[in-house]
C-alpha cells in the first residue's frame, strides 16, 4: 500500500476490508519531526532525575518526549519502572518489580510544584503482585498532588482486572480525568495487550466509572496500525461511547525496536487522523485526539479543560 493511500476518504464512507499483516519498515515523511530547542528541556530532565521520579515519557520512548519536557510537562509513571504485564507494543520494562517507594507522592507533589504544572497526569506499570494492583498508591499521589497544588488530576491506570475495590478506591479519590486506554480492537487484544487483559473488562471499567460517579470525565485510545481494520475501529468508538466515554485519543503505533515488540502492519496518513477526529466527534465523543503522534496525555490539559 502507498504510503499516500487513504481507504477513508470521504469520511469513512467506504470501509475498507481488513489490512494485510505483513510488516512495514520505511518510516513515512510525517513521522519525522526536528528536535525542540531550548533550555527547558533539561531543566525538566534533571529535576526529574534530582527528585527521582519516572515518567511513560523515558520509560515508552515517547516520540513526544523532548516536545513536553521542553514545555516543563511530563506524565508522571509510579509504583517503579518494571510491569508485570508482557504487552507486545510497551517499551517499558518487565519482570520483577521493586518494592514501592513510600516517598514517591511527596516527590511527585514537589515535581508538580516547581514545574507550575495546572494538569498533573499520573500513570504507572501495571502491578499485578499488589493485593489492591497499586490503587492505595494512587491515592496517596492524588491526594499529595492536592494538597500542594490547585492543579487538575488526570490518571491512566491500569485495568485492576477482578480488583472492584481497588477500582472503587481510586474514583472515589475524584480524578478530574479518569483514563484507561482501550489500545485496540478486541481481535487483536491478546495479541497486543497480553493474555490477562481482556476486552470487556476495559469497557466494563469504564462504564463502573460513570456510574460510581458520573461528575469525572472518562477517556480513552487506541493506536492505529496494528493490523485493525476500519470497520473494527468503529465498533469500538461506537462501544466507547456506550459507556459515555468523553474523550478519545487515536496515534499511530510506533514500534520500540526490531526485536520482542509488534511490527508496524501500517503507517496512517495525517488526513486519516483528520477523518478519525471527525467521525469521533459526530459520535458525540466532547473531544478528539487524533494524530499520529497523540498519545494517551499529549496536549492532556487542553483536552481536559475543553468542556
């Protein structure tokens, strides 16, 4: 396939059948970008490297990094930098954990403080060897973070898979934003997301979240170029929105490296991003970002603050 084809234009009118699986390995045009100039770049660097924080930014191999460091933002990754989940796309680390730093909200509330952040997003590695899979961490970042700034909070947790409570414990913290990622399309969840996860559970997530308390705004993504089919992704924006999903982010995967992850099956054009914002959005999504190089808290505040 051209790396210039587009099988959505017009806005998805025409569907088209799923794409081949055979892996792609020119990086398109679009997904080169110059690095940010600047100061600000290490200045969040090494405050975060003084406080001893990790951030998904490091941690993935974020293609925003140097973009949000230089602009004195992060996200935030806590209960350490090892996951205890095999996903085939994540660049972070795993096996094993470490103990959990007890200091760890009180250093990220400092880190928020001197970065004059007024939108703190708070995620972690999946900790499936916790009796609560870190809940009880999160409330405590939530609640340091609170305590010292007026900032809004955004997290994007894991799916506590059979841990109501844990789930229960963390929205009743009140997150202004409530965050679990859907990834991709249920065809394909094994694959990606490891054999714990499962594609009910995520929806079901967040739908609990809504009905617990329906003041927090829930969001959502996908990465694009797995494989998945358009028709497929419809059907999940639609199952998004059937649990009053609010926001919806949608960015191209990028492989970490040749080696143990997922291949690129596809690079998606920019105008099809375009025509993924739009269709989200006449399915009543209150915003859409869709991009290839969004990702889950890119530009997270503007999103946030948009209603």
């Amino acid at each position: 396939m051209n790396e210039n084809s587009s099988p959505l234009l017009p806005i998805l009118n025409q569907i088209e059948p799923a794409v081949d699986s055979s892996p792609v390995k020119r990086l398109p045009r679009w997904l080169k970008r110059e690095v940010p100039k600047g100061n600000a770049n290490h200045f969040t660097s090494s405050l975060l490297e003084e406080l001893n924080l990790e951030t998904v930014c490091d941690n993935a191999k974020c293609p925003n990094r140097m973009e949000c460091y230089s602009q004195k933002t992060a996200t935030f990754m806590i209960l350490g930098n090892v996951c205890t989940r095999p996903c085939g796309f994540c660049a972070v680390k795993r096996g094993r954990p470490e103990d959990l730093q007890i200091d760890e909200p009180a250093r990220l509330a400092e880190a928020a403080v001197r970065l004059g952040l007024k939108h703190v997003v708070i995620t972690s590695v999946t900790r499936d060897d916790l009796a609560d899979g870190g809940a009880d961490h999160y409330v405590q970042c939530i609640e340091a973070v609170r305590q010292r700034t007026d900032a809004s909070i955004e997290v994007l947790t894991p799916d506590f898979i059979g841990m109501e409570d844990a789930l229960n414990r963390v929205i009743d913290a009140k997150p202004d934003v409530f965050n679990h990622n859907t990834e991709t399309v249920p065809r394909l969840y094994r694959r990606v997301r490891g054999p714990k996860s499962e594609y009910d559970w995520t929806l079901g997530l967040l739908e609990k979240i809504k009905k617990r308390d329906p003041t927090i705004k829930t969001k959502s993504g996908l990465m694009l170029g797995l494989g998945e089919s358009a028709q497929e992704v419809l059907d999940v924006l639609a199952d998004l929105r059937k649990v009053e999903c609010d926001f919806l982010t949608l960015g191209q995967y990028l492989q970490p490296s040749e080696t143990r992850y997922l291949p690129v099956v596809r690079y998606i054009p920019p105008d099809e991003f375009d025509q993924w914002a739009q269709r989200g959005e006449s399915l009543g999504f209150k915003k859409v970002a869709s991009g290839p190089f969004v990702r889950s808290s890119y530009h997270a505040r503007d999103m946030a603050e948009s209603f």
